[in-house]
C-alpha cells in the first residue's frame, strides 16, 4: 500500500516503522508463514499425537488427550494405558456406535509405530506420511516438535545473549576509560575458554537437559554482541545530543536506554536474524555430536544423526534439511525487512 | 568568445541520479571567466555552486552524474566532450582545484613533499630530484617557513593553515591557467584566513591566473573577486562586477543575501540599563587543564591548559559574548560554568554556589542553565520524535505534568520558536538546518531557564537563516529576560548580539569590555588583528606578514 507524505507525517513512528516493514514483501510474506508456523506448532498435541482427541464407547466420552484410562475400560486385556494406535482397540473404538476423533496425524514424538508393515527405518506410507525413524518413531511427529523446540530454544538463547551482550556492551561504552578497560580484559579471558570441551564436560558430570544447554550457551553468547554495542556508545556518547540531554539533566542511565540505545540498535537488529539462526544451529550441531538434549527429546540434530547412520533412507535427511533451510531462510528475509524498517531515515 | 576568455560555461545542466530518480541539481547556467580575472559564486548551501565547478573538472561519479545540456569551454576546448585520459591531462595541470578541508584533503600516509611533487612528475615529466627543488621553491612561495626542513612531514605535523598553504603549493605546482578554490578558507580561523587569501591574490598576479572562487562569505567576496555570480536552486539569478551588485543588486534573491549579514539588533542604551541588574552567573580563578598522558602507567606527557585563571560575570538579561579562535578555550569555559566538564574555580549561579555540589544535587538545578549546540544535525537524537525531544527535559523537571498537560506546553513552545504545531510526530532529518535549529531552542526554552549557553548557535547554518535565529534569540531574551552566553568565532554575529564582549586566547581572557567599545577603540594588539582579520579592513596593497 502506498501512503502520501501527508499520511505518513500524522502517523505514529511505530506505525510509520510498520509501513517501512511491509514495504519489503519479501519479509512480511515471510514473517506471516514463519508466525503460522509457529503457531501451529504450539498446537502440537493437538496436531500429531498417539491419542484420539475424543473417544465415544458404550455411551459414554473419554478425553484420552488430558486423562489416561486403563486398556480395560475399552475392552482391553490389560490395566496397563491404552495404545489407540493399537489395531485391537482402534477397532473397538471405532465399530458400531463408537467413535474416535484422531488428531491428524496419529503419532506423537515418541511414540513407536509397533504396527509397521516394514523394517525400521520404514519409507513414507499410509500410516506414517514421512516415514520412520530407526526406532520406528514417525518422522513428521518428530520434525514438527524438533521444529517447536529448536526455535523457542533460539528465542529464549537470543534473548538472553541480547540482553546481556547490551547489558555489557552499554556499560562499557558508556562509562568507557578504566571500566571499560577491567571488563574488556575480562572478555578477552573468558572468551578464551574452550567452549567444546566445557559443553563435553559438563554433559558428563550433569544430566544433559535443554536448561543447562541454555545456561552454557548462554554464558558465552552475549560477547560478540557486546563489542557492537561498545563500540556504537563510545562513538555516541560525545555526539551533541547526548551533551544535550545530560545538560537537561537527564540521569545516567536515561541517556543510556533513550538516547544512545535506539541509535546502537542497528547492530543489534542487523545480527538477530543471524543469531537466531545461528542458536538453531548451535542444537541441531551439538545433538548431531550427541552432546545436546537428551535422547528422547524431538531434536532436528538427531534426526540429521540417524539421516548419517542410514544414507538410505533418503526421507531422513530429506525432510529434516527441508525443515532447517527453510526456518533459516524465512528468519533471515524477516531480519532484513526489520532492519530496513527501523531505519528512520527511509521515511 | 571574447579574446581573453579562459574558462565559458555554455548553457550547463547538471542532473544526479538518485533511488527517488534523476534529480536536476544545475540549470541552464552560462557564464565566462576572464584570465587574471576573480571570479566568485555565491549563494547558500544546496544551490549547486560547488557542484557547478566540480563539473568543470569532472569529478563527480561518472555513473550518478549526467551532464544533460550545454559545453564547459576551457580555451575553446569543450572539457566535456574530452575522454578519460585527455581530461587527465588538464586536471591539476591547467586547471587546478583548492578544497574546502585541510585536515581531510592531504593524504595522511604520505609526506607533503610527495604530495606537491607528484603532479610535477606526472604532468611535467620531472626526475625526483629537479622536481623536489621545485617543491622547495613552492613551498617557500606559498610562505612555509624552512622548507627544506618540512618536506619531509606527514599532514598531521602541520597546523591548518600550513596544510592550506601545502594545498596551494600542490595546486601551483604545474602553473595552472585557472585555478578552482571550494571554500578555500572556510574551515581555517580569521587571522589565518586572512593571511591564506592574500597570498592567493598575490601568488594570482605573479602566475597571472583567472580564479573561481566558491564562498558563502559576502564580506570576503567583495574583497577579493571583481566578479560575481549569484547562485540559487541550481540557477544564477544574478551576475555582474562585484562593485555594481554590492550597490544596486536586482534580483530579489540578492537583495535577501545582501541583506541577511547580521547587524546591531540591540539598541544603544540597553547596555547602560543593564548595570543595574544583579549578576546571575559568576566565575572566579577558574581553571581547566587537559593533561596528556600515554604508555600503560599513564605517564604524565603534558599539560593543556584550556582554560587559565579566568574571572568572569554575566547579568540577568545580558549577554556576553565570548569570541575566540579555535583552540581558545571558549567552549571548554563554557562547559566548565555549566559543571559539564571538570575544572577549578567558584562558581556562583542566582546565589547558589554551584561547583561543589554533587551531580544529583545539581541535576534539579540544571532547569536553570541550558545549552545551544553548534551543529543542528548531532544536537538532536535521530532517533526521536520531535515531541519526545522537546518534551524530555518537560518529564525530568516538571514530573507533575500529565501527557496531554506536557503536549499542550510543548505546542506553545514550537509556536514560540516559530515552527508549525503539527511536526510533533516527525523526525529531525525532515528539517533544513535553521528549523533543527530551532527545535533544538525550543527543547531549552521550554524549561524557562535563567541562562542559555549558546555554543556557535549559527554557524552551520545559512546566512539568511542565521539572522533569523539571532532575531529569534533575541526575541526569546526580551520576553523571558533570558541571559545568554554567547560562544562565537564570528565577530559579524557578536557584534549583532552581544552588550558585552570577552576576547579569549589560548585559554586566558585578553580583553572585556562593552561590544561597541571593543569593537571602535580595541586596547590589545590582538583583538586588533582579530577584527581587521574577520571584518576585511585590510589595506589592498599592504600584505599580512606570516
């Protein structure tokens, strides 16, 4: 859409940010699937699980997806949960006045196809649509979790480093001379530190789990962002207008985060699609090497693990490539229509 | 063409091709230059007279640039019609060209001597030797002292005016038949100026040389070009012998320039008037030294004494201007009286004694004194709406005000500066220079303060808008009894504005006293110089001395 001068001066700068943002079809297009997406994997339960939605038997609802009923409330041999995916009770379920409504795809991350025609890793068919895994779990299950995962990793990953690396970099810069100094010293030393090996050691020592990844990861991420950040407030902070607004008696830390910060912002913004992406891979590499999230967990890494051990089955790494160039793609077209769209000088 | 045309200019359109599209930024402009001849294009900043003698060497981007119309004509040559490799030939060879920066137009890495030896020994086929006792020779026309003992310096050794004077040697060298000056002395102190521009004129009748002069400065331009050509949007509105437009101009654009130079805007009595007022601001010994230290134990190097037992009072409702050269001191004082720099001294503000309190303790305070900057452009955040820059020190020092309280104010005072009220959403890179300039006042007005520090308010900006902001200041000062500190190295604008005068050099005060005074009876050598030098009282014949 197209605004005339006279319309973009009576907006508000968001709105006018907005309108710069949509003028690059590219990013908004691909920040609408990547937010559907998104979206839709939080429905993952819902989506692709082991167990019907609703189930009518003998008159009577079940709601397998929140309450576990025995096998015996459906005619079952055992008190043991039910497996719905278990031809016996899906027949029971289903024949004469009862109903299941399944969710679309019948597996969930976990669970084992025991009913397949073929050896595991089994290729696409009828009932597993992207095929299974080596122990016989369904992929498309598997992607759409790993998928859910490994971008709420990112976020939180990213989100983190942001802060901190401005955190740091801001303090630096700001208060710059022997500050500046003793806390640079101190990056040099800790960036010096064998990340690797320290993920390997404490994967050994502690029960791999997503929250210690995010710790680890965490303590080192927020460096390189740092340095950007330092830098842009060394050159700002003698420019007139902070001169100016420390003049109107503006406190510290309000010159920081209203006036020097919106004007670093750049690069910060022009490396978030970059370390988003970069997060996701950062999973996926470390699963790959078996150093990341524990083995049950949906991992796209694992996935592309399994895909090494068995070069045959093309549907393996097939997919889960699909699923990782396409993620990395779309946040990068967002990343750059955000940049451009922050830029106040595009009008 | 008349005999001693050297440089015609035919008909020339100029057009820029930019993202928004082709962009016409020179319009069908004619005028003919004489050998021997001054030759000066005036107008303000935008109005394409740079671009105009740029074009004459080509040296714009050949892929942005478009030359859509008309013929450059150097000794009947059409230079734009010349290939790459002809156009070589003429370019610091017959026609030279002096920029505007010293600091910047001297490659840093390489040493003066190779840089004034280089058009020899590609225009003039010189060896190394013969072409450096030519450079010796220019350098010492040009009036560098021990030539022999500077050639072989870097750029950063030199003052500024040195490297201007190295510029002109570089430009000479090949004894060019037209010599383009852009702004030559623009970036340079008065004093030093002055000296710069006669030895152009003097080194202009030894090489008989025609000159294009571009300046921005009236005063300068009806001292030293015989001929002038008024410059606006592109086109030349006006062109004539200086004599003739400085008497009678008649296009209305000329006679807005000619009129713009600032002029007394206080009337006689005032200054008397104001002995009776109490003083607001105070300075007492106050000291400020810069010291210079290097290597990993900070050893102390040396010591810049910026500013240097300087006593100073100001009144309610006065304003004292402080002029100086670069290097004076003057703005460092200026932020030492607003304890926005560290230093020595007492300090009294309206009773108060404030150079011993605490940075909280102050911040209250600072309602009361606030600053101008010089450079519209970095003065305010890019990155902020209007009304969140005028707005700010409103949420600081009148916390009780509610949103739509603060906007209501916030109009009022972009009223008072003269602007629209309906720019509170816009950004500052939508505004020409002289309206950032007064979003920048009316972001200090609105606090009601005592005092104002005015840290070269006008210099980057255009004549015509300068004096509407001094008038503008001035207005602000009688309805609000305002005190100004009035920081300038322009004499012009200091007469203008100021009832008293302090005269700064190297850090210490040389003279004070009422603006008229100082400027008819002047009692220090130095002020003296100071005003022959920026005011061009200078006897035609009777050259300044290095």
């Amino acid at each position: 859409m197209n605004y005339n001068a006279e319309q973009l001066t009576n907006m508000s700068p968001n709105m006018r940010a907005w309108v710069r943002f949509k003028k690059n079809r590219r990013g908004y297009y691909s920040l609408w699937l990547f937010s559907i997406l998104l979206f839709i994997s939080f429905f993952a339960e819902v989506i692709s699980n082991d167990k019907p939605l609703i189930v009518y038997y003998q008159h009577s609802y079940y709601f397998p997806l929140w309450n576990e009923y025995p096998e015996t409330t459906f005619g079952g041999d055992f008190v043991s949960g039910t497996d719905y995916n278990d031809p016996y009770i899906k027949d029971k379920i289903t024949q004469g006045d009862n109903w299941a409504l399944y969710p679309l795809n019948h597996y969930n991350y976990s669970s084992i196809n025991y009913f397949a025609d073929l050896p595991n890793p089994a290729p696409p068919s009828e009932q597993n649509v992207l095929g299974t895994d080596d122990r016989g779990r369904d992929v498309l299950a598997r992607l759409i979790y790993g998928f859910r995962l490994s971008v709420l990793f990112a976020l939180v990953l990213t989100a983190i480093g942001v802060i901190l690396g401005i955190l740091m970099g801001s303090i630096q810069g700001y208060f710059a001379g022997r500050v500046d100094l003793v806390v640079q010293r101190l990056i040099e030393i800790w960036s010096s530190m064998p990340e690797l090996y320290l993920l390997i050691i404490f994967a050994s020592i502690f029960k791999p789990s997503i929250g210690l990844l995010i710790v680890l990861l965490s303590l080192f991420g927020w460096m390189g962002l740092s340095d950007y950040v330092r830098a842009e407030f060394l050159r700002g902070r003698n420019l007139d207008y902070v001169q100016a607004a420390r003049s109107l008696g503006v406190s510290n830390i309000g010159i920081m985060f209203k006036h020097l910060l919106p004007n670093s912002m750049v690069p910060v913004l022009t490396f978030l699609p970059f370390r988003i992406s970069g997060a996701i891979l950062a999973l996926t590499s470390l699963d790959y090497l078996g150093l990341g999230v524990p083995p049950s967990t949906p991992s796209l890494g694992e996935l592309l693990s399994q895909g090494k051990e068995n070069i045959d089955a093309w549907w393996l790494s097939l997919t889960t490539f699909t699923v990782l160039v396409g993620t990395l793609v779309l946040l990068i077209f967002i990343g750059e229509a955000l940049r451009e769209a922050l830029d106040t000088r595009r009008g | 063409m008349t005999k001693s045309s050297i440089l015609e200019i035919k008909n020339l359109s100029v057009d820029f091709s930019t993202p928004a599209g082709q962009v016409n930024v020179v319009r069908d402009i004619n005028f003919t230059l004489e050998s021997g001849r001054t030759m000066a294009l005036v107008g303000e900043s935008g109005s394409g007279k740079s671009v105009t003698a740029m074009s004459i060497l080509r040296l714009h981007d050949e892929q942005k640039v478009n030359y859509s119309k008309g013929d450059i004509l150097f000794k009947g040559k059409n230079l734009l019609g010349l290939d790459e490799t002809e156009i070589k030939r003429v370019r610091g060879n017959k026609i030279s060209m002096i920029f505007q920066e010293p600091m910047t137009s001297l490659n840093p890495t390489f040493t003066v001597g190779d840089q004034i030896t280089e058009p020899l020994l590609i225009h003039r086929g010189m060896n190394r030797l013969k072409a450096k006792q030519r450079a010796l020779q220019l350098m010492d026309l040009v009036g560098i002292h021990e030539p022999a003992h500077r050639f072989d310096a870097y750029p950063h050794l030199l003052s500024g005016g040195q490297r201007q004077r190295m510029m002109i040697a570089m430009a000479l060298a090949c004894e060019p038949e037209l010599l383009i000056a852009d702004e030559p002395t623009t970036a340079l102190d008065v004093t030093v100026q002055l000296q710069i521009l006669l030895l152009l004129e003097k080194l202009q009748k030894e090489f008989s040389m025609a000159v294009l002069m571009i300046s921005h400065d009236l005063n300068l331009v009806k001292r030293f070009a015989q001929q002038v050509c008024v410059m606006q949007d592109g086109n030349i509105v006006e062109q004539g012998d200086v004599e003739h437009i400085y008497k009678q101009p008649q296009h209305p654009y000329t006679i807005q320039l000619l009129d713009s130079e600032p002029e007394r805007i206080i009337p006689d009595g005032e200054t008397m008037a104001l002995q009776h007022n109490r003083e607001l601001l105070s300075g007492k010994n106050m000291f400020c030294y810069f010291t210079v230290k290097s290597g990993f134990f900070r050893k102390l190097v040396s010591t810049v004494k910026a500013v240097d037992d300087i006593n100073l009072f100001l009144r309610e409702g006065e304003t004292l201007g402080i002029v100086g050269e670069s290097g004076s001191g003057k703005s460092t004082l200026g932020r030492c009286l607003l304890r926005m720099e560290h230093c020595r001294g007492e300090i009294h503000f309206d009773q108060t004694r404030i150079d011993e309190l605490k940075n909280a303790q102050l911040r209250p305070l600072r309602k009361e004194f606030q600053i101008v900057f010089q450079d519209p452009y970095s003065s305010l955040s890019p990155r902020m709406t209007i009304e969140q820059i005028v707005g700010e020190g409103l949420k600081i020092h009148f916390p009780q005000l509610n949103k739509a309280e603060r906007r209501v104010k916030i109009k009022k005072a972009l009223t008072e500066v003269g602007l629209e009220e309906d720019i509170l959403w816009r950004y500052p890179h939508e505004f020409s220079g002289g309206q950032r300039q007064r979003i920048a006042i009316a972001r200090v007005v609105i606090l009601e303060p005592k005092l104002i520090l005015l840290d070269e308010p006008t210099s980057a900006l255009d004549v015509s808008v300068q004096k509407q902001v001094l008038t503008l200041l001035r207005e602000l000062q009688q309805r609000h009894k305002i005190s100004y500190l009035f920081i300038t190295h322009d004499l012009k604008v200091i007469e203008a504005v100021a009832h008293r005068i302090m005269v700064m050099k190297e850090g210490r005060i040389i003279e004070v006293g009422e603006t008229q005074k100082i400027f008819t009876t002047p009692e220090k050598e130095y002020t003296r110089q100071l005003l022959t030098a920026s005011l061009f009282k200078t006897d035609e014949n009777k050259l300044v001395t290095v």
